[in-house]
C-alpha cells in the first residue's frame, strides 16, 4: 500500500458534532477511509476526551473513537461561532451529530437551515429513540438501550437475571449503523443530486439484532435464558482442564464426525440433538473434554472439520491479536501512543498523514478558520473564543 493512499472517501468532507461513541466512532470509521472529519467541539472539548479508562494519565476510551480528525473548538452559544459553524457547512457534505433530539434546532443548525445553505448536504443524526419516537427527549446511553432492546432478558444463565453484554455494543451498531446511513444517503445523492436528513435510532439499531426473536415474541412463543447455550443447536461451553471451549458440530455431516472422534452416542441423530437427548449428550461430551486441554480439543476438532473455539478472556484475545492489524498504536493528543482497535473494514483504507493521530482539543481551528477565508483578525477572535481549558479531571464512561 503507498504512503500516501487517500482512501475510499478522498474528498468528503464531514462535520462532526458528537459525543461519547455512537458519533465519534462513525465519524472515526468515515475518516479511516479517507473522509476529511472536521470535529467540532466546544471551548472545553468533548466531553469524553478525559473519560475512563484512564492509562498513564491519558483516555483511551477517547483515543478508541477520535483517530484521524481535524480538531475546531467553537463556541455555538454565540453567534460568531454559529456564523463560524454554518460557513463550514457551507463546504461540508455530511453533518454527523450524536447530541439530543431538538439541540440542532435550539442553536440554529437544523437540518432546515443547512440545507438552505446547502442542498447537497446530508445530516444523520443518531439519537437514542428516533426524533419521533415517544422517547424521544429521554436520555440515552448505552446501558439504557441494552436494557430496552430485549436482549439482555435473552441473556443470562436459566433461571437468573437479565445481563447486559460487557462491551458498550449498543453504541458501536448505532455507529455502524451511522456509517451505512452516511454512505447510502452519499451514493442516493450521486443520484438526485441532493441531499437528506437520516434519523437513526439506537433502540432501532440494537433491536435489529433480535433477527427471529422477533417472529417468536409475535407469535407468543415463550423464551428463557440459557446461558453458553445455542438453544437451536447442539452448541454450547464445555469444560477442559485448563480453561473452556465453545463447541458447534452443527449439521448431519459435522455430527457424525464429531461422535466418531468421542467414541459414542452415535445412536442419535443431529436432528434430535436439541431434544430430550442433550442433557446426557452434553455430559458425555463434559467428560470428554474434562480429561484434555483446550489445545487438545481444539487439534481433535480443526482435524474432524467441527467449528470450536477457546474461551478467552480479553487479555488472551488481545494477545492473540497483537501482531495482526487489529491492535493499532495511534499517537494521543499529547503525541505518547495509545494501543486502540484496528479497522476491521480494510478495503479503501487512508495512510495520509494524520489518519493514526488523535487531535489536540481545538488543534486545527487556526488551519480551517483560514480555509474558509476568514480575515485574520475574525479568525483570532473565534480562536480565543473557542479556547478553554479543558477538564482535568477523568469522567466516567456512561454505560
């Protein structure tokens, strides 16, 4: 790859107006892929560039969503930052914001009003509910849309309380999410012309994951939890002697291949697997598996052609991820690297300067204050507006 690859989306330029993840780490994506992703944060900054985790004094929970942007601090309460804020829209093709239902339009950057500066705009707005949702005005952070989407109540050992899913995954399909949204409603203009408003939900994001728990709830077909467990397939956790492995031998084919390696119950059939049978089945398989070690099962099962994997903690999974490109070292905003995620998506990717750099607070406002043309004593004028100092003192992650 050349040093110097602009990236699939050379040449877009994105506003983005965000907070915390959902916004962030859209916007993060969108740069990744070369779009010019103009952060626009208030006078303090964001209000997550100091939220835990801390690591040697520097976030990476805001190192993981904020790589490769350009940096402007703006005041929006005034009206020199506002006028600052829509000439930059001016020359934008995407609004990015992550903030409430209603925030837009309460500091003068509707969709309305940037589309009758811009036509070709388009603004995706992510909120927790959907702007016309009953919930609409409610807060919402992670935690509230795992506890809502019905998820968590599938989620758990039998018998036992609802769980939500360790990673903040509500945020991250919100984002991902965001990003189709931002790409469909771009190529929808390469074919009218003009832009659109996209209004993506959280709740909706997240729900969309229910994939056939859906048709059972409308049919009022009972669930419970239960926990390792695929209650479809013979899939579930099993004990080694030194950790736990998850095993799928799903399919007739991968079945027979499965049993012949354990040497028995071979007298049922993988379509009555999930039937009154698996409770003895799984302990046979329990015991097997109790007398190896995860590497032992898992050459038995890679030789048989049988779907298995270890259980890791995270520090396993990190490790096992460390000399691939999912581990990435990017350069914080006090220039020390940070190790944060990679980029999944690796097609179109951008290696022009600057896409493994987290931004100083307000880092660039001088820089893209003088592209729009302002005169130099405008520009100083919102720069010293714009400035502050940001909180020193490390804030919580919101699940």
């Amino acid at each position: 790859m050349s040093e110097r690859m602009p990236g699939a989306l050379a040449g877009v330029r994105v506003l983005e107006l965000g907070h915390a993840i959902a916004g962030p780490h859209c916007a993060q994506m969108l740069a990744d892929h070369g779009a010019d992703v103009v952060k626009i944060e208030p006078p303090a900054g964001e209000m997550s560039r100091n939220a835990l985790p801390v690591v040697d004094g520097r976030s990476i929970y805001f190192a993981s969503h904020n790589r490769g942007k350009r940096s402007v601090c703006l005041d929006l309460k005034t009206s020199a930052g506002l006028r600052a804020l829509l000439r930059l829209c001016d020359t934008a093709d995407v609004v990015l914001t992550n903030y409430g239902v209603g925030v837009p339009q309460r500091l003068g950057w509707s969709y309305d009003v940037l589309r009758a500066r811009n036509p070709r705009l388009v603004m995706v707005h992510i909120t927790g509910f959907g702007s016309g949702a009953a919930d609409a005005p409610r807060a919402a952070y992670d935690g509230v849309i795992q506890a809502m989407g019905g998820i968590a109540d599938l989620t758990g050992q039998p018998g036992g309380e609802p769980t939500f899913v360790g990673a903040f995954v509500a945020d991250h399909v919100a984002a991902y999410h965001a990003t189709i949204a931002v790409l469909m409603a771009l190529r929808e203009r390469d074919v009218t012309g003009v832009g659109t408003h996209v209004d993506v939900s959280m709740l909706d994001s997240y729900t969309a994951m229910l994939a056939h728990e859906v048709g059972l709830a409308a049919a009022g077909v009972p669930r419970g939890r239960w926990g390792n467990q695929v209650q479809t397939a013979f899939a579930n956790v099993f004990p080694a002697r030194d950790g736990q492995i998850f095993l799928a031998p799903l399919g007739d084919a991968a079945w027979r291949r499965f049993w012949a390696v354990l040497g028995g119950a071979g007298e049922v059939g993988y379509d009555d697997s999930t039937g009154p049978a698996r409770h003895r089945l799984e302990q046979v398989v329990s015991d097997w598996t109790s007398d190896r070690t995860v590497a032992e099962v898992l050459a038995a099962m890679q030789a048989a052609g049988v779907a298995a994997g270890p259980v890791r903690s995270v520090g396993e999974a990190v490790a096992a991820m460390a000399d691939t490109d999912m581990v990435l070292t990017v350069d914080g905003p006090d220039g020390h690297p940070v190790r944060v995620p990679g980029r999944p998506v690796r097609v179109g990717l951008t290696t022009r300067p600057g896409a493994l750099t987290v931004p100083r607070t307000g880092e660039h406002t001088a820089e893209i204050l003088a592209e729009l043309g302002l005169p130099a004593h405008q520009r100083q004028n919102l720069a010293d507006r714009g400035s502050a100092s940001p909180a020193a003192r490390p804030r919580e992650a919101h699940r």
